[in-house]
C-alpha cells in the first residue's frame, strides 16, 4: 500500500521507541538523550529506517530548532556527546527461546562521529537497539518531541518516558531499587532519601508537570521507616478550549465533548479505514489494527488531527448526537 510522507513541525514530530526500550535501564546524560531522540526522529520522518550499516546524520540546526538553544551551545553538545555516546552501554530483558529471562546489556551505537566543518553528527545504532526501536508489533510507546524538549533533567526525561508507557493506565508502581536502576542511579549516588528526592525524583516530577502534556503526582510506600517504592498517578492535562476568531465554533465544540472512550472507538474504526491507513500507517509501521487504532486515539486527543480526522469521523458515525 502506497504511503505518504507527512511535513511534521517541531510541535509533532513522533518518536517511537518499544517498551522494551523504554523500560530499559540506562544513564544517558540530557544532550545524549536528545541525540538518540534525534535520531530516531529522523529515521523516521526521511523513510530511511534503521538499521546497524547505515548512518544517521543529526545537523545541529535540527538540535537549535527543537531544543531552542544557542548556535554555539548546539555544536559544542553535539560534539561532546560524541565522546561519550560511544561508550554509554544500557541493560534489558528478553526471553530466550525455551522462555527463560536473558538480562542483556548492549553499547547504543556502534559508530560516531562529529563532522566538525558540517556541524553535524553521524551515527549507527548498535545492533541490539535497532530492532528495540523498529520491532512495533507488540507493544509500544509514541510521544512527541516537543513534550521532552524543553526538559533539562535527563531524570525528568527518563521519568516521563516511564510514565507514558502506562498511559491507558494513568498509573506505575514501581519498587525503589528497580526505579533508581531504570534512572541509571549507581549504588553511591543520591543514597540518602532527602538528597534523592530533592536532586531527582521532586526535579523530575516539577518539570514533567510544567513543560509536558501530563500532570503526574505520587505517593510513597515505605516497609517500616524506609521508603521502599512509590506510586505514580498522572493524567493529560485538558486541551486548549480556547475558539479562534476563525475557528468552526461547531467543531471545536465537538472535539472538546469528546469522550476518551470515544477516541477508543473512533479510533479503531480510523485504524481500518483504507484513507487512515494510506495517510499514516508508516507511524505504526507493521504493527496491529490495534495498536494504530491506539496511536490515533492519542492523536484524536489534539484539535488539529481531530478536524483532519472530522469528515471521516463524521462517515463513520460520529455526530453531535454522539457526543
């Protein structure tokens, strides 16, 4: 089936990575994070793929445009990302063939380098991680960049990631040591409960509320006197109602009375509509009717895809009585 190829802005370009990923355990510094997220976005977005032969290239104009910083600050983070990157390592779980748990641990590249007259980095993934990005037939998880773009924690990025991955949910629960694993914490840092709270869990939770979709809270459990694990309960926050002047007031009015369990709905309805499919089947890549019918129950939850989406909502039951 023919698909096309979609302009994306900064406000949603998609990153893609499997839960497998996500949970994994791993210290990447804030600019390496936003690396790997580059390159994942633009594997994407150009068709290329990914694989562990070919080179991804990330200009640092890329980097400027989505993380809004400086010129100068840009290439001298690209460039010292590329001396540590290659030696970074992450750990994670897989079954064997007669189903037993492998604890794996794999390097995330297997090539850089900084182009220092282009401004820009080229990288090839490890081949352990290629298939951790590109293998969607199970379970997934998508975002947009713009949510971690403006996170200077890389405890607040990991933290937000995990917390997505749970997203029908609105809740994790998770033991404080596999926490501090999944954060890539050593076994010496922040081993004081106060420091731990001040310096990373309380930094990541007040940025993940001020600068992303969701507003998440916790609670602690403790065995005895010691804080033993913590709960997490987040929800998206609400949309923008505000009508523009030039605004159908009608389908806006729509859109803000929908339902979640509508977006369910309409979503698997979307996802096996041949149109959707020719649109936007290359974000799920080869994954299921109903792992795209999620996706795009996500996407629903924002006013511009919901008024891309009307006229086939619309055909396919959607009206005012609906809602």
């Amino acid at each position: 089936m023919p698909r096309k190829k979609l302009n994306k802005g900064k406000e949603d370009m998609l990153v893609v990575k499997d839960n497998a990923l996500i949970g994994a355990s791993y210290n990447l510094d804030v600019v390496e994070q936003r690396l790997i997220l580059l390159a994942i976005v633009e594997a994407r977005e150009t068709g290329k793929g990914i694989n562990a032969n070919d080179a991804l290239t990330i200009h640092a104009s890329s980097y400027i445009q989505q993380f809004n910083v400086e010129k100068h600050t840009a290439y001298k983070a690209l460039k010292d990302a590329c001396k540590d990157l290659f030696a970074r390592q992450f750990s994670y779980q897989e079954l064997s063939a007669k189903g037993s748990v492998i604890n794996q641990t794999s390097r995330w590249v297997s090539q850089i380098g900084y182009i220092e007259t282009e401004g820009s980095v080229q990288l090839i993934f490890a081949p352990a991680i290629v298939p951790l990005i590109t293998r969607l037939e199970k379970q997934f998880t998508s975002y947009e960049l713009a949510q971690v773009a403006k996170l200077g924690s890389k405890y607040a990025m990991r933290l937000y990631e995990l917390l997505i991955a749970w997203r029908s949910t609105g809740k994790l629960t998770i033991d404080l040591f596999e926490f501090r694993e999944k954060l890539g914490l050593g076994v010496s840092e922040y081993k004081v409960m106060s420091d731990f709270k001040k310096s990373v869990l309380d930094l990541a939770v007040t940025q993940v509320n001020q600068h992303t979709d969701i507003k998440v809270s916790y609670e602690q459990h403790k065995k005895g006197r010691t804080i033993s694990g913590f709960t997490f309960r987040f929800k998206v926050k609400p949309q923008n109602k505000k009508i523009e002047l030039n605004q159908d007031i009608h389908t806006a009015d729509l859109f803000t009375k929908m339902t979640d369990a509508q977006r369910h709905l309409f979503g698997n309805k979307l996802a096996h509509d041949e149109r959707i499919q020719s649109d936007y089947s290359h974000l799920i890549g080869t994954g299921s009717y109903e792992d795209f019918g999620k996706l795009i129950a996500n996407m629903l939850t924002e006013e511009k895809y919901f008024k891309t989406f009307l006229p086939i909502l619309t055909e396919l039951g959607f009206t005012t009585r609906s809602v």
